[in-house]
C-alpha cells in the first residue's frame, strides 16, 4: 500500500486496538463487526510492516513498534478530535461519550454514585467506565489514553499532566458499634487501634496500604489479618468481627450511613490525603471532556459539604 493511500481511517482502529486489546470489544467500541475489525488489522499490519499486535495469554499485546506509535497515535487522535469539535459546542444531552475514569476503591464508593446521578440527569446518553487503579498504574494508563481522567492521590506531578486540587481526606477508624473500643470507658487511642487485626484494602493486593506507610513514620505497624483487593466485603467483615479498618473519610462515612458501622478519626496525627483530578494535556480543551471535568468538581463540592 503506497502511502499515499493509506487510510487514515484505520488509524481509529489501532488506536482502538491498543486500549481494548480485543478485536472483540474494539469492534464493540468503534460500532464494527469483528471480521470489519480483523481486516482493518491486517491492512494495518501490511501498510506498517509490522505485526502490531499478537495473541498473549490475556489479549492481544502490542509488539515494541506499536508501543512506540500509542504515544504519538493519541495525540494525533485527540488533535483531530480537538479540531472537529473546535467551534462546536458540547451538548451533554445528545452526547454519547463513554467517560472513562479511574480512581481508588474508597473515592469510587462514595463519589461514583453522585457522579453517575449527574450523568444519567444532564447526559442520559452517555455511559461511565470506572476502572479501579492504583498511584502508578493510574498515571499508566493516562499516558497509553486508556482512561480520560484519574482521581486520588497521584504522586508527583508530571509536567505533561494537568492537575487540579479537589478535596483534603482525613483517615477514619471503622468499626462494628459493639466493638469493645467502643464501649463508653474504653480508651480511643491508637495502642488501642492496633491491639486489634485489621482489613486492608489494596487494589495491588499488598498488604500494606496508605495508612501503613503513616504508621510506619512514626515506628508503628498493625496486624493486617484480612487483605482484600475492593471494598464489597468490607463491611461484612467489620460487622461480623472485631476487625479494624482504616479508611478515607468519605469512604468511612459510606460504611457509617449504609450499614451501621461506627467510625472514628484516627488518634494519630498522620496528617491529610490531598485528592486530585489528573488528565492528560492532550485532553485539556477537549469540550466533553472539560463538561466531565465540571461535573466531578460540583460532586466533590456537594460530598464536602
């Protein structure tokens, strides 16, 4: 295929192709039928030279040339799209993105639902993907454009992020009501806390989270008994328990409202969790994207209430 006549049609399909790693879902995302997808891979695979992508045990995976073109080929996917909607406006009740986001377990339970109450009001065609991500591997998956937006606690600020402060998080104790640290003489301290076995949450599966790295500052450590990669089973296991657990505020005051549990701030100054929103600069005047943006600002600004 000369170059100049390549269809830069099937560049839609790549980019597609190394977000989902499926010729199924691409073909599911792009509104193609598999066969429709599978030709436009192997075009792309004899106008490139390369084999792009190949069968691994978990999907297709991208061979070093199509690694090497993910960087460059979301740029061009958002230029272009930043140049159809220029002078456009953005009408959330006819859009029909699929905003993709990603944030911690303990953002996702309390903010999540509010989220989605917006969208399903302003914009009752659009749909929310929310994947479960931890520091790094969220900043990951910004660069490959695999997510538009992560929430949470981002390390550091790489130059070719933007970032936005959205809310200060202090560390709570959960707990059952009829704890023994409860009760009205026990003393809430935090020899207490940790005289008790704890469930960690970690979307790694470590068994050390946050709240293990303070403890560590100032020379202390718990008994992580139970370690579990999302919240679903966190509050049973408090419940049914005299197990610990140390979460965000937001998350803790979830567990308090929807099933009974106490909480407590955690007796320790270990200081405040700073939440931001992090997007890639390739989407920082993109208009869909700068609406999704409003929305979780005015969620997080009635959550902080």
């Amino acid at each position: 295929m000369a170059r100049a006549d390549f269809d830069l049609n099937l560049l839609r399909v790549l980019d597609t192709l190394l977000a989902e790693r499926s010729v199924t879902r691409a073909g599911e995302a792009l509104g193609r039928s598999q066969p429709a997808v599978s030709n436009a891979l192997a075009r792309l695979r004899a106008a490139l030279g390369d084999d792009l992508l190949v069968r691994g045990a978990d999907g297709l995976v991208p061979t070093p040339r199509a690694e090497a073109l993910r960087g460059p080929l979301r740029d061009v996917m958002a230029l272009a799209a930043a140049i159809v909607a220029e002078g456009c406006a953005f009408d959330p009740a006819q859009a029909t993105d699929v905003f993709r986001i990603s944030t911690p377990d303990r953002q996702s339970v309390a903010i999540v639902p509010a989220l989605l109450d917006r969208l399903q009001r302003l914009a009752p065609r659009a749909a929310l993907h929310v994947a479960t991500a931890d520091r790094q591997h969220a900043v990951d998956l910004l660069d490959d454009g695999r997510i538009d937006l992560a929430i949470g606690w981002i390390d550091g600020e790489p130059p070719h992020l933007h970032h936005e402060h959205l809310l200060d998080e202090t560390l709570h104790c959960v707990l059952r009501r009829g704890h023994p640290l409860m009760r009205r003489r026990a003393r809430f301290d935090i020899d207490g806390v940790l005289a008790y076995p704890h469930v960690v949450v970690s979307a790694t599966g470590a068994r050390t989270a946050i709240f293990d790295d303070l403890l560590a500052r100032h020379g202390l450590q718990r008994h992580a008994l139970v370690t579990v990669s999302n919240f679903t089973a966190v509050p049973q296991l408090l419940a049914g328990t005299d197990m610990i657990g140390v979460f965000t505020q937001l998350a803790a005051d979830v567990f308090r409202r929807s099933f009974g549990l106490a909480t407590r701030p955690v007796p320790l100054d270990v200081g405040v969790l700073a939440i931001r929103m992090v997007w890639h600069a390739r989407h920082d005047r993109d208009r869909a994207h700068a609406w999704l943006r409003d929305q979780i600002r005015a969620v997080y600004r009635e959550v902080a209430r």
